[in-house]
C-alpha cells in the first residue's frame, strides 16, 4: 500500500478522519479485494499495540450499530456495496475488537498536554521539539499532540525548520493538504484554505500532497500551490537570483532587502544602527550567515543567531 493510504487509516484509527476522508475510505476499500485485505490486517496489527490500561469498558453494541450505519448510509449514495458481503461480517467483528482497544487509546492520549500556540499581534518564535522550530505569522496558529510532535496541524501563516533528521519525519497538515518534510526550512501558507495553500521550499525538499493527489517535490528556492477549488498542484517556476549590491544603502533598507530574499527574520538590538551606511556587493550565491558576517564586520558590529532570528547589535 502506498503511504497516502497508511495516513488515511491512521486518521480513521486515531479518530480523526473527517467525513471526506471516510469517504475516501468507503472507496479505497471497494477498489479491490487485497485493499480489503490489507485493512483488515491493519486493524489486527493496531490492536495488537494497543495495551488496555483502563477497567472502563466501551458500549461494544451501540458502536457495532454506528458503523453498520456508516456502511447503510454511504451505499445510499453509491451504486455498488461499500464492502462485499463475505467480508463485511470479518471487518465489522476486527471492528468491535478495534473499538475496545480504541476506546483505551484515546482515554490515555486524552492524558496527554494538547499543545496549541498562537501569534496574536506579532511573530511568535517557537521550538516545537529539539530539532523543529516554527516562526508563527501574526494571526496564525499550530496544534499538536504533545506526545507526538511531528503531526502539526496550522492555521495561517508559518515557516518551519528542521535542524536534522528526526525519529518521525515532520508532516504539517494546512487545509486538506500535508507539507512532509525531508529535512529542510520550508514555509506554508494557508492564510486562505479554501482558495489556495502556498509552500515555498528554503532549504532541502518537501513532498506536498493531499490524500486524492500525489502532488509535487518542491526543492530549494522553489514554491508550489494547491488550487482548492480546481484539486491541483502548480509549480512556480524558479526566479533567477541577482548579485546582491548595495550602494549607500542604510541598515534599514539593507535588512529589508536580506529580509525578502532569504525569507529570514533579522532584528536590530538599537535602533540608533539603522541609518548606518554601507557599500558592498555579493555574489548571487552567497549564504544569508556570511552576508551577514561581512556586513557586521564592515560596520563594527556583532551578530547572533537563534533559531531563524538573527538579531544585530554593537
């Protein structure tokens, strides 16, 4: 099975599939008999991992009857049977016994701290783990479980960066799209989930996708777009990149211009710096950390940087 299809049954395992996506699932199961097959081996297999610590038992009935009710309703809707009679009694029994593990599931992940951050009025810098930082627009917001802190889900605006390889790569949901990481700075847009969702690739790659599209690769200085109402990817073709000049150009606008090309965050610790002057020119490739090393160095300054914030001061 691809892996689209494996995050699809973990949202419907974990409880968080969405009537789209159940949907999606009512499909993918009458595609073949080995899709029915493989489902029913992954309910075995997730209630295997599942360790019942709770004497509360679930209403085993009135679940059974829930999803019988599932399957009732979304025949209504499709000329042939979700799933085929001589499977439907097996799955419908592997359900039962899921259910009494799920129940156990998710009374201990409701232990768990839900973490959920949110920039109001300004930037909000925060490291999600040891190795992921996130740079919340003003406006926007993350949620994530806060035992499992690669599957973020954002609202707004936020850029991301990995510092290396982590246990579980990094996927970040925005609208009824997924940004998978592969190591890499990358930032997504969403400010506007039900026209487009932007993700422009900093460093290294990421895979952008939705569960009914296999999407694109975006590497470095490259940006994609999902078209919602058109269920499409564009590739946004790579600028070519200028020498960088600066002639006579204050602080100020020297920020400003390092700001908009490397997509970065830089402060100034007094702003009694900014209206110094500086004449300097860099090849188109030179990196954002010795732009900055020459430029502090030319006008006796010092730099330091955390995370993706550079701040600059005497």
């Amino acid at each position: 099975m691809n892996e689209k299809t494996d995050i699809l049954l973990s949202r419907y395992f974990g409880g968080e599939a969405s009537e789209q996506e159940l949907c999606r699932l009512d499909e993918w199961l009458t595609e073949s008999e080995e899709n029915e097959e493989y489902f029913y081996q992954m309910t075995m297999l997730y209630q295997q991992m599942v360790e019942i610590s709770s004497s509360t038992r679930p209403d085993v009935a009135k679940a059974l009857a829930n999803f019988k009710k599932h399957i009732e309703e979304s025949q209504k809707h499709q000329k042939k049977p979700i799933i085929r009679l001589r499977y439907f009694y097996r799955i419908a029994a592997a359900s039962v016994i899921l259910l009494t593990g799920l129940f156990a599931f998710i009374m201990l992940n409701r232990q768990e701290k839900q973490v959920q951050m949110a920039a109001s009025g300004t930037t909000l810098n925060y490291n999600i783990s040891e190795n992921v930082n996130v740079e919340l627009a003003s406006g926007s917001q993350i949620q994530f479980d806060g035992k499992n802190k690669s599957d973020i889900e954002l609202a707004g605006k936020a850029k991301f960066s990995v510092h290396k390889q982590t246990e579980k790569e990094l996927v970040v949901r925005a609208g009824n799209t997924y940004i998978k990481d592969v190591g890499t700075i990358f930032s997504v847009d969403a400010q506007a989930p039900n026209d487009s969702i932007t993700v422009e690739v900093e460093q290294g790659e990421v895979w952008f996708y939705t569960l009914d599209n296999d999407g694109i690769f975006l590497e470095a200085t490259e940006k994609g777009i999902y078209l919602v109402r058109e269920k499409r990817f564009e590739r946004v073709e790579k600028e070519p990149l200028n020498e960088i000049i600066f002639n006579a150009n204050s602080l100020s606008e020297v920020i400003s211009m390092l700001e908009t090309r490397f997509g970065a965050n830089i402060e100034v610790q007094n702003e009694s710096l900014l209206p110094l002057q500086i004449s300097v020119s860099f090849d188109k490739n030179e990196s954002l950390n010795n732009i900055l090393t020459i430029i502090t160095e030319t006008l006796s300054l010092t730099f330091v940087k955390d995370g993706n914030l550079f701040i600059i001061a005497q």
